[in-house]
C-alpha cells in the first residue's frame, strides 16, 4: 500500500474505535511495514487531524503503550454548534402543556447526538471514565454516543425494577419537578467497585434525579466523576446537585410564556 | 495539502456522517483545490476502503450527486463478529430467574453496539428508510448505533403516555411472554406520513411487540421496511410477525437449561 492508503486506513480504524489505544505493532503485521514507516503516516494523521480540527491522535509511551484517537472540537466550532442546538430547541410550537418542551427529533437525531456525545466525552476524557451511566428514558441516546466516543459501557438505570435486569440496587430520590419520591434500579452487576462513573443526563430541573443517580454511584462503592446534561433548565435556581455540565440554558419568562436558551460558554 | 493529508481528511469527515451525501464542490472549496485533484483523492479513498474491508464510498452523479460513506463489513467478518458474540451470549452465569439472560454488558458497550447498528445499516440501507423506531429500554443502544449509520432520526416508543411527549399515537399489542395485552405510545409529530421505517428491537420471542411496532407505524401512515432484532429465541417457533432479520439465534433445551446461541449465517 502507499502512504497515502495507509493514512486513509489508519485514521478510519483509529476513529471507529475512540478512546481505544492501538500498538504500533498491531500496524506493522496490518500493513505489512516497518515500523519507522508506520511511525511516519502516524505523523501524518497527527498533523492533519490538527490542522483540520477533526480530533487529536495521541501517542503514548511505554509497554503498555500506542496510539489512539479521541475526539477534539475547536472551541468556537462547540460554540456555533450549541447556538445552532439553542435555535433549534427555541422554535415556535415546541410548548407542550405542563410547561414540557417536545424535544425528541433533536433529541434522537444522530447528527445532534453524535457531537453532543463528543464534546460531553471531551470535556472527561481525562478522568479514567470506567462507566457513563444514565436514567431511562430520553437521555440515553447521547449517553449512548457519550459513551461511544469514551469508550467504555454505558450503565442504563430503570425506573421500575425489571425481572430482565437480574438483582439491583435501588435508590429513592427526590423527582425535581414535583418533589415526588421515586426510585430508581440499577443491575447488581453492572458497576465494579471503586470505578470512576461519568452521569449523563437530558435534562437538569430540580437536581433530584442527578442527585439519585450519584447516590447510587457511591452504593455501588464508585466514584462520580462527572454530571453532563444537555439543558438546565434556570429555575429552580437552587439544584440539589452542586457541579454538572450543561451545554445550553433555559429560562422562562413566566409572564410572556416564552423561553431563552443559550449556550454554555465555557466549553 | 499534500495529498496523503486530504486523503486521511476525506476518510474522517465523510466516515463522521454515515450515508450522508457531500457534493464535490464542498471538498474543493474546503481544501481549496481543483475538482480534478478531489475526485483522484476520492478514487484514492475508494479503493483502500474497498481493499481494507473498511467500507464503502460511493459516488452519485448528477445535480443532486456527490459522495457518501456507509460501512459495508465483509461476510466473513461479519460471521466471525457474530460468533464471538454468539460466545458471549452463551457464558454460564448469565441466567435470570425467570428464563431471563443477563445481556445488558453486551447490549451497552460501545464494541458491539456500534459493529450491531452497522450490520443492520448495512442490510436495509437501500430501502431509502427514514425512520429507525424501537421501543424503550434494552433496543435503544443498537437502535440509536442503526440510525447513526442510516444518518436518520430515531424514534423512540414509550411504554408510556408521558406528558414531554406531546399527543401520542397509540397501539395496544400483545406482550409475546405472557400474552399480556398492552398499550405502547409513540408522539404524534415524531413520524411523517408516508414515511419508511425500519424496527429495531434486541429481542424476539413471540413477536409481540414487533407486531405492535408494525401496527404503530401503519397508523402513521407509514410502511414497514424491515424488522432488525439482535436475538431471535426459537420459540415460540410460530412468531406473530413473518418478516424479520435476527443477528443470532437462541434455543433453550428444557431439559437441561443449558441454552444454544448460533450466528444468523445470512448476513
């Protein structure tokens, strides 16, 4: 193969697995050349996924060492995307009554989901994400593609306790919008003890369910690492849950019924 | 640019956007080159795809012409990936009272999830499909992975009428386990009329719920066009839908317990 199919393959079998390292030698016997030569088109992905801002390849040393690919958005690219989202969830004739947004076609859309997940992953890359978990059901999608771009399983939580799921474990919160008293269930078996457990949730009101949701982390003798949610909603000004990552913001003026979202600047 | 550099871009950027149409006058303004040089970029991203087994990229003239990526995995690799999770599905310790299997580490991670909605992308992604639906929880991850490689929106049908979605279309249905009849609800804005949907779901039993998403999907004045489930249990052998496209099969032998897990070697 030449070089220039080797820098093709290369940066398809990186990207299809992020957050995954990869040996160098695992290159050589794919394509057959030395290892100086697989070195050199690694610079060449390197250097290109710099220049066009498509992520960052890192290279890193020792035994255990390789290469592998995590997503990198520029700042100002995060930053027209969530004013575009911002747009999108502000259109006209998304009022449903009970002061509900239908927000499910953004929601669900691959290209929305799909760089959500990426800038939530960018955001804890650094912190050796074991798990991202989440509550059924809207949040799972970008959860999911969190997830994807982290590498690791995503943990789905239920809100009723399914005879599928095998024993759980189970925590009462506090559901934010009404201050019902809820609880939610998570498998026995699918956190190992002290993982590092990245939340990711749609939505941020009250802080009841993120707040159950890190409960539940800690009975499963973990640690949350992170809480990312796409909205946060302004009121009630007091959230239960003191640090999250909201991408954009939404406040109602009471008076009108109209909304104002905007982007989380420090992305 | 050199060449190997745009070549490298090329693969990253339409491998971002699955089954998503680039016109060729977007890659000369973007790295600012001639037509002439794109297009042989693109020849060059053709055949390393094409000979890497990394998948496919394919050209449509006319005006409303360009160049698209979608994953296409060699038979024989597809087998292989099934088989090993064919012997994933199968370890002992997976069982749940109730004749349940634990699955949701398989059902989660990332690895399978996005290798299962590539494999199901793959089979039905010359049936022009507009919608990729599931029903909530378990089908979400490989339902949302499908949609991803179709670059469509996922609809997600809930088990309940719950007020974030708007009106609902509803349909009752028989649940294939216990011969329950229930009620599935799916919003109303979420499907357009004379939409084609393709239906994903982890598990088919008694066809139950298939049925059901079929009926959903008629009452939005939509067509069916294919039925993906990831695990087909072999009885009830008389399922309630007749079309569908299972990845692995799995049988129970009742005198045993012991359970048998085969890859679908149509694939």
């Amino acid at each position: 193969m030449k070089r220039n199919e080797r820098v093709g393959a290369l940066v398809k079998i990186l990207c299809d697995s992020p957050n995954r390292i990869f040996t160098l030698s695992s290159f050589t016997e794919l394509f057959d050349s030395a290892k100086s030569t697989i070195s050199e088109d690694l610079l060449v992905v390197k250097q290109l996924m710099d220049q066009m801002g498509l992520g960052k390849v890192i290279t890193l040393p020792g035994a255990s060492g390789g290469v592998k690919y995590i997503p990198n958005t520029a700042k100002n690219e995060k930053i027209r995307f969530l004013e575009e989202l911002c747009g999108r969830i502000g259109e006209s004739g998304r009022a449903i009554p009970g002061g509900y947004l239908y927000l499910a076609d953004l929601f669900n859309h691959p290209e929305y989901v799909s760089r959500i997940g990426a800038i939530f992953a960018e955001r804890f890359i650094e912190e050796q994400i074991h798990y991202v978990m989440t509550v059924e059901t809207r949040g799972i999608p970008i959860a999911m593609m969190t997830a994807f771009y982290l590498n690791v399983p995503l943990v789905i939580v239920r809100n009723e306790n399914k005879p599928t799921e095998g024993p759980t474990l189970s925590i009462n919160y506090i559901s934010g919008s009404k201050g019902d008293l809820k609880t939610m269930y998570a498998p026995k078996r699918a956190v190992k003890p002290h993982s590092n457990v990245l939340i990711i949730d749609g939505f941020i009101r009250g802080g009841g369910t993120a707040k159950g949701l890190e409960d539940l982390v800690r009975e499963f003798d973990s640690t949350v690492k992170g809480v990312g949610v796409l909205v946060e909603f302004q009121e009630p000004v007091q959230k239960l849950v003191r640090l999250y990552y909201p991408l954009v913001r939404l406040s109602e003026e009471t008076a009108t019924g109209s909304i104002k979202v905007t982007p989380n600047l420090d992305v």
